[in-house]
C-alpha cells in the first residue's frame, strides 16, 4: 500500500511524459481493453470507476470528484489504484491515486503540445490557478520554452499568488490573457464557458481540461468548431460536455495523431479535449511499481 508521499517519490514528469505517450499510441492502436468509466453521481459529486487491462498489468481507478470542496479547501479529486498481474490476476500493489490523476492530468496535456502546438509558440495562456495549473507547469517546462505567460483566474488573489511563482502576468480579463495567445490551457472549474472562440488566433492550440462531465464546459461552441483532437472518441462523445453541448465533431484522436495520422486543421484553432481515461492512470501506477520493484 502506498500513500500519496510514497508515490511523489517515485514519480517524475522525465519518466511519466514518455510512458503516457505510449500509452495512448498504444490504445488507438487497439492494444488496451478498456470500457468508459462507470459513474455513480452521489450528494454533490461523483464515484467512477476507471478498468482498463494494458500490457502485463491491469486494474482499477477508484476516483472521485467534489467540486465544492475547493471552498472546504480540500481536493477536488481523490482517488485510488490497484493494480493486478494480467496473466493470473494476482494483486500487485494499492496505491493513492490522487497525485497520479494530477500529473498524468498534465502529462497528457505535455504530450499533446509537444505534438500539435506550433513549433514557434512562444506566448502561453493559463486560465485557472489551482492545482492543475501548477502540475501543468511543471510538466511543461521539458517541454516547450515560453517566453510570456499569461495567467487568468476567477480568483483574483490566487491568479497573482500563482503568477508570482512561476514568473507570469496577471491579467484582468480571460479575453485579455487568451487574445494572441500561441497555447491556451484552460484548467478551471467553471461550469459555463470562460473561453470564446472569438479570442482564438487560427494557429493557437487549445488544451480543454477543466470540465470532466457532460453537463459543464469551459469553451464556447465557436471555440469547439476547430480542429477537435481527443484521447478516446468513445470517452469524449459521453463524457465531455465541451463537446456534448457544443455537438463537436471530433477530428482524432492524439495517440492517432502520435502513430502517423494526419490532422486536417484549416485555419482553424486546434482543440485537445481531454477528459482522462484509465490506461493513462494504470501506466502511471505501473510506472511507480515498477521503480519501487527496482529498489527493493
């Protein structure tokens, strides 16, 4: 059994990024079973339950999500893994999930702008400034080089701690963090969008992560009329309500894009939608067991 602490340990962006872009060639290819997470809404918040079978592992995330414990200041997400043997379903190991859902979270996002961001990107938007913002830095700094970032929060004294950190502007409006923005990560839990198309520069790559249920979003529709890229198409046409709501049309999804298909953007911003689906936490977790096996 392995607590929060334990998993930090052992778990780096170096090792993580690498692992979660396999994972996700991996499953477009077909070599992951995987069903969409069950969900159990309870009070005010949710129970899912993440299966998938990958490799020589397979097993579970037990996660849940309260959106009103921000306002108790507690985590938002909490979660637990296990993982099994695949070959005689012998329990491997139980370990904490939550800090595993938050940098895989921000892995996925690194993975899909190293891969669909311009080359030449140069100014970041950041709207929200709670833990995925900070995890999302973090992934993000082996990644791409930004020369401005450009931080919006609907808490205006988090938005100014945050950019403090990690040497960003504050700005006053969302429109004024995103307009001329090159990568726009949109990391909050609004329920109604805060991002409008109309802001977005047509080479500008978005990365939609804050909205996790079908009944919220965080983009307008004219922003989800770009180019829609998705982890799981089957995922995302349940779960997303950016997409949901909007009745995108998803164009691929990412592990298509990273196994050679080619996305067909116009001049149109792109949108990485990403909902996280259980092969991405299972690679995690067997990531962690497996660095623990090494050392012991």
């Amino acid at each position: 059994m392995l607590t929060e602490e334990q998993v930090r340990e052992l778990l780096c962006y170096e090792d993580l990024i690498p692992a979660i872009r396999k994972a996700l060639m991996d499953f477009s290819a077909g070599r992951v079973q995987q069903p969409v997470r069950s969900i159990l809404r309870v009070g005010s918040g949710w129970f899912g339950v993440m299966p998938a079978a990958y490799g020589s592992v397979m097993g579970a995330k037990m996660v849940t999500f309260y959106p009103g414990n921000a306002e108790l200041k507690k985590h938002t997400h909490m979660a637990m893994i296990q993982l099994f043997r695949s070959d005689t379903g012998e329990p491997l190991v139980t370990m904490d999930g939550r800090l595993i859902t938050e940098m895989r979270t921000a892995a996925v996002s690194a993975v899909a702008i190293d891969h669909l961001a311009p080359a030449e990107a140069k100014v970041l938007a950041i709207l929200g400034s709670g833990v995925q913002a900070r995890s999302h830095i973090r992934a993000l700094a082996g990644i791409r080089r930004f020369t401005e970032i450009r931080v919006w929060s609907r808490t205006p004294d988090h938005a100014q701690q945050f950019a403090s950190e990690i040497g960003g502007r504050v700005k006053a409006t969302a429109e004024q963090a995103v307009v001329g923005a090159d990568v726009v990560l949109a990391l909050t839990s609004s329920p109604q969008p805060i991002l409008k198309g109309e802001w977005l520069s047509p080479h500008a790559m978005v990365c939609a992560i804050g909205a996790a249920t079908p009944d919220r979003r965080e983009l307008d529709e004219e922003a989800m009329h770009g180019a829609v890229v998705v982890e799981s198409r089957e995922a995302a046409m349940k779960e997303a309500g950016d997409i949901v709501l909007a009745r995108a049309q998803v164009r691929a999804e990412i592990g298509e894009l990273l196994n050679g298909a080619v996305l067909e953007r116009g001049e149109r911003a792109v949108v990485f939608k990403s909902v996280g689906i259980a092969v991405e936490d299972i690679a995690a977790a067997k990531l962690v067991y497996d660095k623990l096996s090494k050392e012991r």
